[in-house]
C-alpha cells in the first residue's frame, strides 16, 4: 500500500473539513515529507523530496509558527484566521504532493549512476564542460536582457561538469568538485544572493553521499539533514545585515562584510524566529490573497494561469504584453499590498491558484500543477534511460522550480526553456566532446538498467 498517497489524502480531508486542529495534518505532511528526503538521500537526486519538504515548511509549518508566535511587524502577520487559511493551504498543498507521491513510487531507481564508471573520456568531458559553464557566468555580466536565461541556464553548466568529473572516479575528482563549490561560495558571497549554492548543495551532497556512503544510516542522514536546516538558519538570520554591510564596502569587500557582521551581530532566539515566522513563511503572502479576493477584487478566472502556460510553450516574441519578471504585478493585483519596483516577490502557484478559482477549484489546479511538475520529472528520469550521464543534467531543470514562492509563470517558464536547453546541449556536448567513448558510456547504461517497468522495489514499502 502506499502510505504516503493514503497520508496525504486524509490529511487534506481534515484539513479541508477542519475536523481537528490543523497541527495534527500539519505533522502527518511533514513527517512523510521529511522521512520521504531522508529515504532519498544518498539513494536519487532528490529533486522531489525537496521539493515536498519546501512546500510543507514554507506553506503549512512556517504558517502555522507565525500563528502560534505572530511577527512583530503586522505585515507579515497572518491576514485571515487560522481556520480559513488551512481549510485551503492544507488540501491545496496535498493536492499538489499527491502526483508526486506517486510518480516518486514508480520512478526507475537512478541509483545505477552511483555504480557507473564513466572513465577518463568522462572526466576531461567534465573539465570542458565546467570551463564552459564558468564561460557563460563570465558573459553573463555583459549579456542582453534576451539572452540572460540562457547564459543563467549555461553557468549552471559548471556544476554538471563538475558531477561528469566526481563520477568519473579519476583521482583529481574531488578536487574539481571542491573548486566548483568553492568558487560558487565565493560567487554567492559577492552577490549575496544563495538561493543557487543551497539548492545545488542539497543535491551535491546527497549525490556524493550515493556515490561514498551507499549504505549511510538514516542517523547519519538525519544529522546531515538538521545540520543543513540549522546552517540555513544561520544564514537567514544573518542575509539581511551581510547584504547591507556588504553595500556599506566601498570596494564590495567580502571578508570586511563577513568581519562587520561577525563583530556586531549575534544570533539569538528572536533571529531564529523571525527567520521561521516570516522568512520560512511564504503563508502570510497566501493569506493576503485569501483576505483581498473576492472582498476587495474579483477572482482571475484562469487569466494567469493561461498566461502561464502559453507563455513557456510559445516564444515570448510573439507577444506584444509579456509577464514582467520579479512577480509584482500578481503580487499587487491579488494581495491588495504595494511594493516597491525593485522588488520581486511572488504569490506562489498555491495563492495564483486560489486567486483565479477559488478555494475547491483551486485545489483541482493545484492538483493539475502537481501532475505537470511530477510528469516532468518521470519522463525526463525515463529518457535518461538511453544514458545514465543525463541524470546529472535533471538538476539544471528543476533547480528552479522547487521554490513555492515563485510565480507560476515563472515556474512553467523555467521547467520548459531548461528542457529545452538540456535536451539541445546535452546530445551537443555529448558527440562533440565525447565522441567514440560516447558509445561504450551508452552500452554501460544498457548494462546497468533493467527493462523499463515500475520499480518492483518500491512496492509495499512505507512511503
């Protein structure tokens, strides 16, 4: 049986009916959630289960601490009282998880990457591709607005090639993986921006965990784990001062930003609350959308829904109005609130769903979104089949797409356009540096998977 599927539907229904308190479905999700990563990591690229934990803490757990502890600042206090935010929140984001659930269970196992020794051809593959990739963040800086998503798209390159060069199993491997990383952490630094490096080290270390430790207890996944959310934490708490000491630097000095705020800054209890209350929370954006729609603007009807979608499947040249990047206009239109035009910050799918429908319909959406995303990533694990050195392109795909804060066209636009582009580079890259030894790298994943068929493994197993 799949407990994971049978979770998910009877916490929706109690938290759809309000039956209980909303802790109790709360705990249910994120308990499955959790385990569901700790499962995977170590086991696939984990691109699902974070995926899963994301929504619950950003969704359900983030809101229901700012219930519990309300944020100082009253915008960012829940808009609506708790009973009518989580008779939506909770059904809407296990509608969403519910495809996923299933398409997680009868996913090929991708852990034959983890046994595949893809040789020196690979690992020189690797080296070009990285410079290559380091090549497009370097242009990137100059780049016209048209061609911005392509160069972001291409500098993310320089972590494929670093996986091409790990798996590789040449000696010099990890040193190649460790300065990709190294310079990515001084990348992120310098722009304050590490939504890219936490994504990207999510995944790197549950790939090198696969790859080292095959048979890693779940203690030792589970401290792994909590260590990675309290460094979040950490870095949260202290984003906000590094990024203005950083702009006070004449030069943009990275050590005398990071030396400011080592001095004068401290972490304590009303930090670490503040950052799961309100940073964690992208409830409060939500709960705005469910005070200000229908009361003070009419429900959207599909309108941005529909945009989305033609959008990512339909060059944006052809249209004369194009959604403006940064999700400020849905943001104003559906939460009644003004920011400033500097500023991006998005409804999520969940609250453009419930803006456009309503709160049953909405839920039906979310659940459409969920097949969409799920569906994406089965068919792009199936086509790796033909060759096991594609899995490591997937992250390039849904690297983006795991955020629940994000827009959905900006969400549909990035799992379609980086499709595209891994679908295009991939085969590229592949003949151009790999050539002969391509042809042996395919008959070794012939070897490697079995028949394509349900993953009999997964059957009958707590999910």
């Amino acid at each position: 049986m799949n407990w994971g599927f049978v979770c998910l539907v009877v916490a929706g229904g109690m938290g759809r009916l309000s039956l209980i308190p909303p802790e109790i479905p709360i705990f249910m999700v994120a308990a499955w959630g959790i385990n569901l990563l700790l499962r995977g990591m170590g086991r696939d690229i984990p691109i699902l289960e974070t995926t899963v934990v994301v929504y619950v803490m950003q969704l359900l757990v983030g809101a229901w601490i700012s219930y519990r502890v309300p944020p100082d600042f009253a915008r960012y206090q829940m808009a609506v009282p708790e009973s009518v935010y989580f008779s939506f929140a909770i059904p809407a984001v296990c509608a969403f998880l519910v495809p996923i659930c299933v398409a997680r269970r009868y996913l090929p196992r991708l852990d034959q990457v983890m046994t595949f020794e893809a040789g020196p051809a690979v690992f020189k593959a690797g080296v070009l591709i990285c410079i290559l990739g380091f090549g497009f963040l370097f242009v990137s800086r100059s780049a016209p607005v048209s061609l911005q998503f392509v160069c972001f798209l291409g500098s993310e390159l320089r972590f494929v090639g670093a996986l091409y060069c790990y798996f590789s199993r040449h000696r010099q491997r990890r040193w190649v993986l460790a300065a990709v990383l190294g310079l990515t952490i001084f990348s992120s630094l310098t722009t304050a921006m590490f939504h890219q490096l936490l994504i990207w080290g999510v995944i790197l270390l549950s790939l090198v965990l696969a790859r080292e430790f095959r048979r890693s207890p779940m203690g030792v996944r589970a401290a792994m784990l909590t260590a990675a959310f309290v460094a979040v934490i950490i870095l949260e708490s202290f984003k906000g001062s590094y990024r203005e000491a950083l702009r006070n630097q004449p030069n943009g000095s990275v050590f005398t930003a990071i030396r400011d705020v080592i001095s004068t800054e401290s972490l304590d209890q009303e930090k670490v609350l503040d950052v799961l209350r309100v940073r964690l929370n992208q409830g409060w954006i939500v709960s705005n959308v469910l005070r200000h729609i229908p009361a003070e603007a009419p429900y959207v009807y599909g309108e941005t829904f529909q945009t989305a979608f033609t959008e990512a499947f339909i060059p944006r040249f052809l249209f004369t109005k194009q959604t403006v990047a940064g999700g400020r206009q849905n943001f104003r239109r559906m939460t009644g609130l003004q920011i400033s035009d500097n500023t991006s910050m998005g409804v999520s799918p969940i609250g453009e769903a419930y803006g456009n429908f309503g709160t049953d319909i909405g839920i039906l959406a979310m659940f459409g979104f969920g097949v969409f995303f799920a569906s994406g990533y089965y068919f792009a694990c199936k086509w790796a089949r033909h060759n096991v050195l594609f899995l490591l392109w997937i992250p390039i795909i849904f690297s983006q797409a795991i955020k629940a804060e994000t827009d959905l066209a900006v969400v549909l636009n990035h799992l379609v356009k980086a499709a595209m582009f891994a679908m295009v580079m991939f085969p590229l890259l592949q003949q151009a540096l790999l050539g002969k030894a391509r042809k042996s790298s395919e008959a070794g994943t012939r070897r490697l998977n079995p028949p394509v068929t349900p993953n009999a493994g997964r059957r009958g197993r707590p999910q």
